[in-house]
C-alpha cells in the first residue's frame, strides 16, 4: 500500500499525454504546467501520509 501511494505521484507525472494541453489557462499559465505545480502538494500530502502509516511522529 505505501509503494503505491509513493508511486502514485510519480506515475502521474509521467503520464505526459494526460495533462498536455495548453488549455485551460489558470492566470495566463498552460494547463500543462500549473497541472504539474499542483502535484506538488499532492504529492506531499502522500508522502505525509506514507510518513504516518509508518509510525511517524
């Protein structure tokens, strides 16, 4: 389960033709680029949750 969610992000943002477009627009920015700055919190939110199931503290 942990592999997963660490791999989830990943994945994701290597699945180019999924996300490139240069529409929509968010603030004049390509969907393509403000799709993969909001990864990065996803990303963060999974690697804290991976952090938690393992004990973390």
């Amino acid at each position: 389960m942990k592999i997963l969610l660490l791999a989830a992000p990943c994945l994701l943002a290597l699945a180019v033709p999924l996300y490139n477009s240069d529409s929509p627009r968010l603030f004049g920015f390509p969907f393509f680029y403000w799709a993969l700055i909001g990864l990065v919190p996803v990303s963060a939110l999974f690697i804290y949750a991976v952090f938690k199931m393992d004990g973390g503290k």
